[in-house]
C-alpha cells in the first residue's frame, strides 16, 4: 500500500451518530451498534472525490464522508493520501475526482528513490498556474490575441471611413489610423483580461478541490519517476513511474507532464536553480515525448 | 516517552494468551518496511537501530509466495538497557514462574503502538527444513513456510514455531552453551523471547544459548511469543454468497483468531488506528545500515549433536498438516492403529455414532496424524508410529513412517530396528533397507556423542586447571601482599 506509514484517522459525524475510521482497513462504527463494520479496501468497488465529500462503495453499502467534518485542512490530505494509496494498490476501485494540480496518489508505487534525483520544496505560486492554464486552454494564445487585436483595429478603421470619412484628407487619415491602432490595443487588453479572469476562477475553483495548494509541495525527479506530494505526508517511498504518463509541455513557468490528456505533474521551474533549467528539460525529454 | 500497556488474559478454544495494547510504546523491535517495488516489497526486522532480518516478499500480488530471508547484523550491537529487559522478561516466566501479562511487560514496552498477542510456545531451534537455525540464514535464499498464508492451513491457526537467529553466530559461547546443558540437567527452567516475524517463523529475542542447550539435551524449548495482531478473519458462513458481502468477524494473528464481539469498543478502534507499516523514530538511522551491511557467515563450529538433533525436529510440512487437528485422543490413535478411519463415539442419549478421525483416506489421515503427534507430542508420535509398523497389515504406510523414523536417534526407535534387522535374517520386509540404514546412523551417532562426551570433559578439565591455577595466584598474591603488608607494618 502506498502512503502506508501515515497514521489512521478517526472522522465523527455527530449529525448521522456515525464514526469512520480510514486506516490499513477502511471500518464504520454505528453508535447503536457494538461492533463496527470494517472493510479491506479490496472490498470497495468506487471511491469518488468531490469538492464536498468522499463518497464509497461496497456492494450495496454506500458511505459519504463529509469533507466539512475534518477541519483541519492537513488532516484532509492525510484522509485523502490514505485513501488513494489504498487505490493504488487497488487498481480495480474506479476513482473518480475533481480538478486537480498536483498528481493523483492512485498512480503511485513504492519505489527507493536514488540518491541522485532533482529534490525541491516549495509551494505553487498562483500566477504559474494561470498562466499556465490559459497556455494550456489555448495553445496559441499569443498569436490569437495579435491576430484579434489586429482585426478590431482594422474594423475600427473600417467602420470610422464609412461613417465619417474622406480619405482624400490626409490629416484625417493619420487620426483615424492612430484611433484604431488604440481601439485594437484595448481589443487585446480586453482579450487578454478576460482569459486571465477565466484562468483565475479555473484557479479558484481547483483551489477548493484542492486545499494541497496552499501547502508546501515536494517535487522529486528521478531515473524511475517523478512525484509531487504535500510535504507532510510524503516520505520518500513512493513515485509514479514514467511509464505511467505519456508526453510533457514545457511553458515559460512550468514543465507539465500529461496522462489520457489530463494533466496530472505541474513542475515549477522558479524551485530549481536557473542554470539547470535546460538539463532537467532534457531529463524529463530523454524519458517522455515532449509536445 | 509516556508509554501506556493494557494487558488482558484471554482463552479462546482452549488457547491461553494475553492481548497486549501498546500506546506509544518505544519502537525499539518490530518490522519496517523498507521498500516496495512493483511486485516485491521489502522489510527488515530491527531491534533498536540494527536492522536484523531482512525479508523479501518477491512477489506482493501472490499471498503463497515463499520470502527471501538472511540475516544481516545481530543485536550484540544493541545497547545492553534491551537485552536487560528481554532477559527480565524470559527469567520471570522461566525461572520465578510469574504470570505471562507481567513477564511480558519489560519486552512490550520496547515495541511499537498496536495490539498485540502474547502467549508461551514450544519453538524449535531450525529452519523448517531440519537444519539448525544459528548460522543458516546468512545468505538470501527462499524459506519454505514464510509466505503470508498456507494453502493447507487457511484460516485455521498455529503457533510460528520456526526460531530466526538475531544474534551471530560468532557470539555462539560453547562454555556458556554447557553450563546452560548441566544446569537443565540438574532441573532448571530456561526459556526465550520471540517475537513474530513471518508466516511459521519468529525472531528469538533471548535465549539463543538456552535453545541450543536444550536440543542437546533433548529438552522442549518455551518461549514467551509475542506476535501482532495485524490482520482479520471474513465469516466463512458467509463467504460465496452472492448477494451478501461477506462480513469481517474476527482480528488475526497466527496463533489465535479474536472474534470482534469479545473485544471492547476502544480495543477495536486501536486496532483500526494502527498501521501495518509505520516507521519507527529509528528510521532514519536504520536505513543507511539496511545497505551497508556485510556477510555475518562465522566460521564457528556448533557441536555435531546439535546439527544431528535440529534434523529430527518437525519441518514446515509438518506443522501445515498438523495445524488442521486440534486434538487426537487415545482412542483415535488406537482406531487409526488398527487399520480404521473411523472410530465409535457414544452420544449423550447412549447411541453408538462412527466418526471420520481425520479424512476417509486412510493414508492422508496417517500423514497428518503422523505429523501433528511429532510437532505436539513426541511421545506418543513414537509410540504410535511403532505401533503401526507392527501391524503387518498396515504395509502401505510401512514406509512411510519407517523413512519418518530413520532421522530420530533415539533408544526406543533403535531397539525396534534392531528387532526388524534380526528377523530380516530370516525374512525380508519392506522396511528391511530402512532398518540396515538406521544401523549405520545409530553407529555414526554413538561415535558422536562419544567424541562430544570426551571434547565436554577435556573442556571441563581445562576449566577445573585453570580455575586452580587462579585460585592458587590468587593465593600467593594474597600471601605476598599479606608479607608486604607485614614488611610495611610498624610492628
């Protein structure tokens, strides 16, 4: 089982009278009853994540687990790191969860990590992920945002000659030519902010899936795979294998690592060092195809 | 650290154990996991910081795969505060004779957070396979009986009797293993420690001395056994019906089954809190050891006796057999003796009832019958397999026992073969060849125990010189200081 040191966790939901207990066995205690149920996690057929609650199923047994219940935010990602290491071992369980940065511990395996691995601590700054985001959602953005100022000025143009215009005036034509080049100018501001905006509530919304993001991150890159994990929970036994994932971008802040077209590796370039910037690009290209 | 233990005696189905619930005990002894692959995984067994044991399970997908086992250090190198509470532990129950629950308590403390199951076991000093335990785990090779879970066994329980070395061999004291023998001669209890590492096999903590001594003297050889309790039992009654999921009914360890219902609310919990495979605060500076280790092979000597005595002890297949039976009564044996398998029970209304003894094969009810008395009863396992080689119409399992008996060296057994070699003269009989190989064993082993005789009492008179030749410098020096004094001396 990946994960498999952290410590159990007892989660009471005083509302139902129930108490879940998610640890090597995943078991639900009844206050009316004596002996509480408890599951292998083999015995579990799907697990969902929401933004609100973790839902399981067994059989005809079905459990929700609130995520309101568990206030403090690092116990979240324990429950959470638990549970999806009992997933890993567990292929069989359909897991299913919301959006997400960093990458799913299904897809992890125990591995020793090599002494010689690309090593980083830090946390995810929001304005990589946006831009990265809007990269991601429009890969040709820049261009797109040239090519639609350029047509609003050229309609501005357009349109100030058949409403007021005599092009025989020069002057006129200097004045209509500078209004336009301003009026695409603010087209591709106004492009430009309202992508960011997109990216930004894309963010947001990640971020309530998410509480990791707000929590120190480890990244590991090694011959045998790589790893981004909360640094409270992560110990250095587990990784997810190349093999696993099938090809990576590279943007002007981060390296993104794909699997089915989901990005599942965001790894910030500002945590290593400037000059080995290339070197880890090339690491990472020696072992997935890079788009 | 604040350590909190809660012991509880306990009997089910005849078993007497106590459960003990460690809270933050101090870590000091258990397994690590030390890594996962995809298919294998990778523990150690530790006490301290030194790792001890490591155990390779080649494949984690596959609960009957044999694991890879060697011994890598040994806790000689441990600080001496661990062997003082081990040694408590196994003199309180040994020789003071005090419960198991406070016996326990020096040892519990070292472990870590979790249930546990505590009881008093007969264990062999041996592999599994008949060879003597103390230097045979020194390369990785595969051990038979250390998987997860035994085809033959299921959920039935047995007490991992198989000992795991964890002090090297060139700790081995020859004089320290005899004054161990002369002292059980003269009617003293010794036992040890184990703890429980995998499958049939624990670790001996303690006792490493005293489980030699005792198979030299044919002596049964007790532990005080504590293994975790770390796993469940499914109800079978429900187990292949379709519309029910089966339920989980029992906490496991191999020696006893614990139904939920007769353990408390806090009890469960605890069990349900605690992980398999946390690390302990010594990880840190256990791993970088776990690589560094070198081949512990010695070249020490242990006496022929002992290689020749581990031989005769049950092996793995015979604890796999005989962990089916619970108990073999006179009358059962006596049926099976006279060629039965079925033997008559009278009920409580008076009625006369026949009842299979083991299997309606009467060959495989031999086997495990054969193997059960030998891991739980030696005598009668003797008594029993003579019996049978008398009946002259049990022929088919004639052989089979014969070749049992080949490898014990023991007075009853010879005088039997020596019976069935004389009456070869005049008529030869299946176990014929047997008893002419049993001959020449029995002659190889008087020059043995000869050559030991004479090596213990050479050994013994150079002791007796040497301790004279000090007694006697001890003397003069006295004299002499006692001259000097009276030369310093103003009278």
């Amino acid at each position: 089982m990946s994960f498999e040191s952290l410590s159990g966790v007892k989660i009471n939901d005083s509302e139902t009278k129930r108490a879940f207990i998610i640890a090597d066995f995943f078991s639900v205690c009844e206050s009316d009853e004596g002996v509480p149920r408890i599951y292998k996690w083999s015995d579990f057929q799907s697990v969902t994540e929401t933004r609100d609650f973790f839902s399981l199923k067994s059989g005809a047994d079905e459990f929700e687990i609130q995520k309101s219940l568990i206030r403090d935010p690092a116990v979240l990602i324990r429950v959470r790191a638990i549970i999806e290491g009992a997933i890993a071992d567990n292929p069989n369980i359909d897991y299913k969860h919301g959006k997400r940065i960093l990458p799913p511990k299904t897809l992890c395996s125990g591995c020793e990590i090599p002494t010689e691995a690309y090593v980083a601590t830090g946390a995810y700054m929001e304005r990589e992920i946006n831009n990265s985001n809007i990269t991601l959602h429009n890969p040709g953005f820049d261009k797109l945002i040239w090519v639609f100022a350029v047509f609003a000025a050229i309609l501005v143009l357009a349109l100030q000659f058949i409403f007021w215009g005599d092009i025989t005036d020069i002057s006129n034509l200097l004045v209509y030519t500078v209004i336009s080049v301003f009026a695409g100018g603010i087209a591709g501001m106004t492009a430009y902010l309202f992508c960011a905006y997109g990216a930004k509530t894309l963010y947001g919304r990640i971020l309530k899936d998410d509480p990791a993001l707000l929590e120190d991150i480890t990244f590991v890159i090694c011959d045998k795979g790589f790893m981004a994990a909360e640094t409270e929970v992560y110990d250095y036994s587990d990784i997810i294998r190349w093999n696993q994932v099938e090809y990576f971008i590279e943007t002007k802040h981060v390296y993104i690592v794909f699997n089915k077209n989901k990005a599942v590796f965001w790894l910030p370039k500002r945590l290593f060092p400037k000059d080995i910037h290339k070197e880890l690009g090339d690491f990472i290209a020696d072992r997935l195809l890079q788009k | 650290m604040n350590h909190n233990i809660i012991t509880t005696p306990m009997n089910i189905n005849g078993r007497e154990f106590v459960l003990a619930e460690v809270t933050r005990g101090m870590g000091h002894i258990g397994v690590l996991r030390y890594s996962t692959d995809a298919y294998t995984a990778t523990d150690f067994f530790y006490i301290e910081n030194e790792p001890i044991i490591k155990i390779v399970n080649p494949n984690t997908s596959d609960k009957h795969a044999e694991k890879y086992i060697m011994q890598v250090s040994g806790s000689e190198k441990c600080s001496e505060a661990i062997d003082v509470r081990l040694n408590a532990s196994a003199e309180n129950l040994f020789r003071y004779n005090q419960d198991l629950a406070r016996s326990a308590m020096p040892v519990l403390e070292l472990l870590n957070t979790g249930l546990y199951v505590v009881h008093e076991a007969q264990m062999h000093p041996a592999d599994g396979s008949g060879n003597f335990f103390w230097n045979n785990y020194c390369v990785k090779k595969a051990i038979s009986g250390t998987s997860e879970t035994h085809a033959s066994i299921g959920d039935a329980n047995f007490s991992p009797c198989f000992l795991m070395p964890t002090i090297t061999a060139s700790s081995f004291q020859i004089k320290k293993m005899y004054d161990i023998a002369d002292k059980i001669k003269s009617g003293r209890q010794f036992g040890g420690v184990a703890y429980h590492v995998t499958g049939m096999y624990s670790a001996l903590l303690k006792g490493h001395h005293e489980a030699t001594a005792a198979l030299m003297e044919n002596v049964d050889f007790k532990c005080l056994v504590i293994e975790p309790l770390s796993d469940v039992v499914y109800d079978s009654s429900e187990q292949g019906q379709s519309n029910i999921e089966p339920k989980i009914v029992a906490l496991s360890c191999p020696y006893v089954n614990i139904p939920l219902e007769g353990l408390s609310e806090k009890t469960i919990e605890r069990f349900l809190l605690t992980r398999k495979h946390i690390k302990p605060n010594a990880f840190a500076e256990i791993k970088p050891k776990t690589t560094k280790y070198v081949r512990i092979m010695s070249k020490r000597a242990f006496p022929g006796l002992v290689y020749e005595k581990a031989a005769q002890l049950p092996d793995c297949a015979a604890v796999e057999a005989s962990s089916g039976i619970d108990y073999i009564t006179e009358e059962q044996l006596d049926a099976l003796s006279a060629g039965e398998v079925k033997y008559t029970v009278i009920d409580e209304e008076g009625n006369e009832e026949s009842k299979t003894i083991v299997s309606s094969n009467y060959y495989s009810s031999i086997v495990t019958v054969a193997n059960y008395l030998q891991v739980n009863s030696f005598n009668r396992f003797l008594t029993f397999a003579i019996s049978l080689l008398k009946n002259d119409e049990l022929t088919s399992v004639h052989k089979f026992i014969a070749e049992r008996l080949l490898g014990i060296m023991n007075p009853t057994v010879h005088e039997y073969f020596e019976e069935v070699s004389n009456r070869a003269e005049q008529k030869e009989g299946i176990i014929t060849d047997t008893a002419g190989r049993y001959r020449v064993l029995w002659a190889e082993h008087l020059q043995r125990q000869q050559n030991e005789d004479e090596s213990y009492q050479i050994k013994q008179r150079k002791n007796t010189q040497n301790m004279q030749a000090i007694t006697e410098a001890k003397g003069i020096a006295s004299l002499e200081a006692a001259v000097k004094n009276m030369g310093d001396s103003p009278y």
